[in-house]
C-alpha cells in the first residue's frame, strides 16, 4: 500500500528559521524524487476537492482550496535551497510533510465520517486523508463497496440520504459540534448556496441569519438531537464500531493533537489500514486544522471586495446583495465594484471590518437548547461506557449557559 511518508524536522528558534542548522536538528534536502512527489501529489490528489462540496458550489475555486490545502502539505521541509520555509504552523509540533495520498493497494471497509451539518466535517476529511495517506469520499460519489477511500462523509439522518452500498460499513466517526455554532454555519450554508457563492467561503449576514433562525430553528435542533441518537444508539463504542470527537476538542490547541491522535487509533485498527506514526500525529494536526481555521469563511463585505473574479462574473447578483445587505456592507465596496452607490445612497452602510461577530439566539431558542442537551446528556449518563460523549455535552450545556448570561448582562 501506498501509504503517506512523513518526515518531521525539529524547529529550533530563529536560527533553524533562517536555514542554519540547529544542534540535534536536521538538515533534509529537496532532491528531483521529492519534487517529483509532490508534483504528484498535487495531480493525483486535486481531483478530491470536489468530494468536499456540495453539488451547487462552484468546482474550480474549491479545486483550488483543495490543490492549495494539499501544497500547504508538502511544505515545511528545512532545506538548505529553501531556508526560508513556511513556518505557519506552531513552532513546538516541527514541520511535516506528506507524501502521497492515494487509492489503497487492496481493498479496505471505509468508516462513516458522520456529523450535522457545519460541524466542520470539510477539516476532518482532509485530516482522516493526511493519518492514513488514502482518499475519503463523500455521499454523492463514492460507495462503501468501492473500497478505494478511507471514509465517508454523511449528514445522515439530518439529511435524507446516506451511504449507498454500506452493507459491509459498520464503524463510524461520530463529530459533534454545538449546535450554538453549528447551526449557524449551517445557515452559511445555506445563504451561500442561495447566492451561488463556493462553499465555506462567506459568513451569512446577520439579517439572512435571524430570518432563517427563527423560521428553522426548531427543526434544525430537532435534527440536530436525532442526528446524534442515531448513531450513538446504533453503534456500540464498546466493541470498536464508533468513537466519538467534537469540533470544539479538535481545533483547541491544548486538545487537538490528542483528539486526533484518537481519530488515528481507531482508523488504525480497520483492516488493512496503516496510519502515521504517533510521534507525527501533532504536526500533522497543527498543518491540517490550523490550515482550515485560517482559511475560513469572510464576512460578506469583504468577500465581494476582495473577489474581484466572482464580483465581475457575478455583477447583478453583487448588486442585489449590496442592496439587500447593505447595513453590512460599505458603501466604499459598491463603488470601487461598480463606480456607483454614493454614501448618500446607503446611509446606513456599514464600515464593519475584521472577525465575524458572534451569531444570536433569543433568550427562549437559548432556554431551549439548554433543556435539549441536558436531556439527551441525562440519557446518557446512565452508560458507564458514555463518559467522552457526556463530558462533551456537559461542555455545550455549559457553554449556551453562558450565553445566557450574557443575554442577561446585555
């Protein structure tokens, strides 16, 4: 089997950083071979970004996001050609490269990667590829009986469809997120599909964001819970068939490298499956997750300022947006797009820039959620074998509590 080679060279303050070897470090040169595998990689692999999108998002940009995502990869090596390498990552974990990803050399029985939608299942795909060097897939082009991928991407049952020719697929990921936060990617989403924007690339705005809370709200966190009780009560964590990981857990940085080192261990013990080695398993989560976190979505306004190939393919479609949200954008975008819109047109355009500010919920919809969790988190307690998925659920109960309190403090 093809599977991924890592190579882990130490980092050691500025002198390694500046190409000058650092006692115990050690000096790794780009021959042909190296570059040629990484041009392979790229080839081989580009092909996969489409399995992270859904089948409205445009497939070039995500190709792109996917081919950059996999360069981001290959970087990290100390050479003495590049000495100035891509230190992104955090310094302790070193630099890391992957190889290869390719189909596997014999047949293997892929898991489910299961979770509600936004909970941030784009990340883990790439990080379950990058542990085992073998391509994940999602609903709407791979099988389980394929054989040829590592995983599965579903939002079953929140979703209606899921995994055809599963026969054989009997292990799952279970990720969770709260749904304080997935809800509101899921709202992304949606306005990002409506709008023909790539997926994973703009915030709703705030207005999109209350319209669609309050008419979906029940629904989603109805889905939200069956999700959940599905795969939590149709597969036994007692005998190997489902772990279960949190979004929060996986991007903290004191957290992280432990949860994956987890997802590594059960994906190890399929069949036929080789992971990285331990000592690699925080770098290669610090080059996957920190690149995903880095690289999410913008605000709408900075969006259409910044894509000027979208804005001028899609003029009509910016127009309309900036008129029906133009609280959230500046009046300086539409008329550096469009040469038009003077401030006394959009009085009341916003001059917001930087971070997203955090979504809302009303104090009734919080309340909700709260009893939602601490029933299902009360269901579980009474499994001794439970104890991950219910300190996880203590964690979201605690966390809308308090943004309640918030609430409370105006």
């Amino acid at each position: 089997q093809n599977l991924p080679t890592f190579t882990q060279v130490p980092v050691i303050g500025a002198a390694t950083r500046q190409g000058i070897t650092a006692p115990g470090s050690t000096m790794v040169r780009h021959g042909p071979a190296r570059r040629m595998s990484a041009a392979l990689l790229v080839v081989c692999t580009t092909y996969l970004a489409v399995d992270t999108l859904f089948s409205s998002s445009p497939s070039s940009l995500m190709e792109d996001f996917s081919s950059s995502l996999r360069r981001e990869l290959s970087k990290g090596l100390t050479t003495e050609e590049d000495p100035q390498h891509n230190n992104r990552g955090l310094i302790a974990y070193g630099e890391c490269t992957v190889e290869s990803i390719n189909p596997p050399d014999h047949p293997i029985v892929p898991v489910f990667a299961a979770s509600y939608p936004g909970s941030g299942s784009q990340m883990t795909h790439y990080l379950y590829e990058a542990l085992t060097g073998v391509p994940a897939g999602i609903i709407k082009l791979t099988r389980g009986d394929d054989h040829q991928v590592i995983s599965i991407k579903t939002h079953y049952p929140a979703q209606t469809t899921n995994v055809k020719g599963a026969e054989e697929m009997d292990r799952v990921i279970l990720q969770l997120r709260n749904p304080l936060n997935a809800l509101p990617s899921f709202a992304s989403f949606r306005f990002e599909v409506q709008n023909g924007f790539p997926d994973h690339t703009v915030y709703a705005p705030d207005k999109f964001w209350i319209e669609w809370r309050d008419k979906n709200f029940d629904k989603a966190l109805e889905d939200w819970v069956n999700h959940l009780e599905y795969w939590v009560d149709n597969y036994d964590n007692t005998q190997d068939k489902r772990i279960v990981i949190s979004y929060e857990n996986l991007i903290n940085e004191e957290t992280g490298p432990e949860e994956t080192e987890h997802i590594a261990q059960f994906l190890g013990n399929g069949k036929g499956v080789t992971t990285v080695s331990p000592e690699i398993i925080p770098c290669v989560w610090d080059k996957v997750v920190n690149y995903e976190k880095n690289t999410g979505r913008k605000l709408l306004a900075d969006f259409v300022a910044l894509d000027n190939e979208w804005a001028e393919k899609n003029g009509d479609k910016a127009r309309s947006l900036i008129k029906t949200y133009y609280e959230e954008i500046d009046g300086a975008v539409a008329r550096k797009l469009f040469h038009c819109c003077d401030d006394p047109l959009h009085p009341l355009a916003s001059h917001r820039k930087g971070a997203h500010a955090p979504y809302t919920f009303t104090e009734q919809q919080l309340q909700t959620m709260i009893n939602e969790l601490t029933m299902i988190k009360e269901r579980y307690m009474s499994k001794s074998t439970e104890d991950h998925l219910e300190r996880i659920l203590t964690q979201y109960v605690e966390e809308v509590e308090e943004k309640m309190k918030e609430r409370a403090r105006g």
